[in-house]
C-alpha cells in the first residue's frame, strides 16, 4: 500500500504485525496490514486519522509501540486493541480484539463524533485527557509500578500527553480538587524521601538511643535474689542455671527469676530496650528518615466526573476558579446584589468595595510555560484570594480568568491587603509577560442607573489599575 492510497483513506481499521491464515479469512478484507510499527508510521501521514488499530500477537517492544502512538498529533486519540496483553496495554489499550470489537468500534466513533473535537487543535493534556476518557467511557487513568523512577508509579497517558512524570501527582491533585477527574480504586499507598520525593527507601530497625543500626536481638534472664540482668548464657551452669553474681539457683521462672520485657540490645552504646527506632534511608540521596517524616502519597486510577464531561462538551478551559472561602453566584445574581448593597449603603450610611481581579496573558503562559506550571499558577492565585476574603464576601465568575468581588463594610483603603497577598503569587516574578490586574470601586452611588452591569464597566474602565 503507497502513501498515496493511504492518504485517500480517512477512517481504516489498520492490523499491525502478522495476520494468521485463520485471520486472513475472518479479518483480511477489512483490515489493511503492516508488517510492524516502523512500517506502519513510514506509510503514515499527518492528514489521516486511524480510530482503530490492533496489535498483533507478534508484536516486539509492544509498549513503546503504544507510546509512540498516544503521543502522536493524530493518532492518540485512536481506538488501540492488542490480541496479547503487555505492560502497558491495560493504561494505554482500549482493550482485547475480539468478535465484539465491531460493536465497540462503533460505540467509539459515534461518540467521537458527537463530541466534534479538531484533533489537529489540542494542544492541552488536559483536554486530550477528558476527551479520550469521555469518549472511551470505561476507560480509567491508570497508574503503571516502574522501579526505574524515583516515584515508583506514573501515569502513562499523562507522560504521552506532556505532563512531566515529576508533576504528575501535583497536576493530578489539582484537576481533582477542582472536580474534573473523580478517584476510582486505590492502587497503593506510597511513601517519599522529604528531602529528594524518592519511593526507593530501606527501612532499618536503629538504636532508640544512639540511632545505631548495629542491634541484635538478646534472650535475658533477671535474677530476683541479687536483681542482676544479664544475657541468659551467662546464667548458664552444668545444666542449670545460676546467677552469675550472687550464684543462687535458679530452678522456677516467675519465682526465682524471670525474663526482662527488654529483649534487643545496642551493640555501640549498649543500650537494651524493647522496640527499636525505624528509620527509612533513601537510596537516592541518603538522607535518614523518620517514618512519621515520610511523604505520603495515595496512588489512585482515576474517572471522568460529571463536571469534567460537562466541560469537554462545552469546550471550556481554565474558565473557573474553585474558591472555598465565600459564595459564588452568576453575573445577574451579582449586579442584582451590587444594587441591593447600593441601596442599603445609601440608606445606613455604609460603605463597600467591589473589586475586579484579572489574570492577563495567561494563554500565552501556558504556551510558554505547560499547562502544569499554569495549573500552579491558578492553585497559587486560589490559595491567596481564599486567604484574603471572609465568609461574607461574594465573588462572581464574570468572564474568563476574570474574578468579581463584593466586599461590604470594606473601604477602598482597606484593599491593600488583598494586593499584599497576591503579590506574594511566586510565579508572578518568574515570568514578566504574565500579571495580574486589580481595579476596586467603592459603594454607594446615588447615580447607580438599573443597567447595573454597564455601570460596573464604565466604572471600572475610569478606575486605574494595580498590575502585579
């Protein structure tokens, strides 16, 4: 097959490695064959799109097959299935070839066209990742033991879609603080170095006293007449025993001695003692460490949520912001509280703040810089307005990286604080093209016309901005 008959092909149902005679009869007039991966991607070409691929039983290096597939510009999106499992293929296959696959195939493109995404367009892990899990529904984000890494797990797709394997766990946590992924099963529960964020540890039983890890357990013996302890061979006499200090026999345990409940012994100081110390030494860097120090981790597979269908289908993307401090409401339901707190200033004489905070040039950022460094981003701008509102302030959504808030019985003067806090975002002196823009406006106004959002423009547009 040329490149040319290849080209004229937009949806095929390819076969990769050797096609049995038995296979040949059932499968030979749908499929088109290559012999392997390099054939395969030598007759490619970018303007195609391929949903199903199956690998055959003799394919070599089948994992990394898989990889180099879900980190193409076209083909990640492909619906992959193996006739002999590896590694790999259970995070990053759709599953076995088998007599149903025509069904599942179908299900797949049906749903991939409903969902109407410009494959050449992503560029976002983000959104490869709610879509590929939108469209294959029973597909989970699986994480993948690999001792060869100092995290011990990673998550295959997140690599093969630009997420940084030493990132992955933080960019996890985020989307999954922010509702869009929902966990699944726990796979394990893994413990990191604090000084390197390593899984390679050795745990060492140590001295409580000296921290020596040159310990032995000992068997004891306590003599009740003189109170003598000592290692039980020394108590040891024909074939009796006998205190080594004041020479008594000793003829019944519980009457004439006993056993010391201190049962280890320090070979450096010493020392006897009953439960020796743990500690975990890294492989990594070396660094001692107490187990209650330790990093700890849980390693989930992960599921689509409702909120993260909803916003692959709307084709959103960092649009939101998850405050926990305060109320969010619409931007009618704002402007209808702007002018009741208008209203109620005029009447009482009170005075409040409404400001706008504006995150500028972030798509830039994120072209730039990841969209795991824009997450960090967006998680440290939260962690700071979450610091500087109160319970009864109100913030509104009022467009995309644009936050609206109502602070009541807060002067102009008194937002200093919110600049204070914000200006600590780390990210902001890292990178001169990104900042952020904050205009406050006070209340009340005796001119408030009813086109409350109009106003509110027009305010703020006479107002001169702070720019972090």
């Amino acid at each position: 097959m040329n490149k040319q008959q290849l080209n004229d092909i937009s949806l095929q149902k390819i076969w990769i490695g050797e096609l049995k005679d038995i296979d040949f009869l059932v499968y030979g007039h749908e499929f088109t064959v290559f012999n392997d991966v390099e054939h395969f991607f030598s007759a490619f070409e970018a303007q195609s799109h391929f949903p199903l691929i199956v690998f055959a039983d003799n394919i070599v290096n089948q994992g990394e097959a898989l990889k180099k597939i879900r980190k193409h510009e076209l083909l990640w999106q492909s619906c992959i299935l193996v006739n002999t499992p590896c590694y790999l293929s259970e995070a990053l296959a759709n599953g076995l070839f088998n007599k149903q696959s025509d069904d599942f195939y179908n299900s797949v493109i049906t749903r991939a066209t409903s969902l109407n995404l410009s494959l050449n367009l992503v560029d976002s892990a983000l959104t490869k990742l709610l879509s590929f899990m939108w469209i294959y529904k029973d597909n989970s984000l699986l994480p993948v033991h690999d001792l060869s890494i100092n995290s011990v797990y990673y998550y295959p797709f997140l690599e093969c879609f630009g997420v940084n394997t030493k990132d992955a766990m933080s960019w996890l946590s985020s989307i999954h603080r922010r509702k869009l992924l929902q966990t699944d099963k726990l796979i394990d529960r893994v413990r990191y170095c604090r000084h390197c964020q390593s899984g390679h540890l050795n745990y060492v039983d140590s001295c409580p006293s000296c921290q020596s890890i040159d310990i032995a357990s000992v068997s004891s013996l306590h003599c009740f007449n003189c109170g003598h302890v000592n290692g039980e061979s020394k108590f040891k006499e024909g074939i009796g025993l006998s205190c080594p200090n004041c020479h008594t026999k000793l003829r019944h345990i519980g009457v004439d001695y006993d056993r010391p409940i201190e049962n280890q012994k320090c070979n450096q100081c010493h020392t006897s003692f009953v439960d020796a110390d743990v500690i975990a030494k890294c492989f990594h860097c070396q660094t001692s460490n107490q187990v209650d120090e330790l990093i700890v981790q849980n390693i989930h597979s992960y599921n689509i949520s409702m909120e993260g269908k909803s916003l692959i289908r709307l084709g959103e993307r960092f649009d939101n912001f998850n405050l926990t401090s305060t109320d969010s409401i619409n931007y009618s339901h704002f402007e209808w509280v702007v002018k009741w707190q208008n209203q109620l200033a005029v009447r009482h004489q009170q005075t409040h703040s409404i400001v706008k905070i504006e995150l500028k040039n972030l798509a830039q950022f994120i072209a730039e810089n990841g969209e795991a460094r824009a997450i960090q981003l967006i998680d440290e701008f939260e962690s700071r307005i979450n610091e500087s509102i109160r319970t009864t302030d109100i913030c509104c959504l009022a467009g995309e990286h644009t936050l609206l808030l109502m602070l009541p019985n807060t002067t102009i003067e008194h937002l200093s604080f919110v600049y204070q806090k914000l200006k600590g975002i780390s990210l902001l002196n890292k990178n001169s093209d990104f900042s952020l823009s904050i205009k406050g406006i006070p209340l009340p106004s005796k001119e408030m016309p009813d086109e409350i959002g109009v106003w509110l423009e027009q305010q703020f547009a006479a107002q001169q901005e702070s720019v972090l």
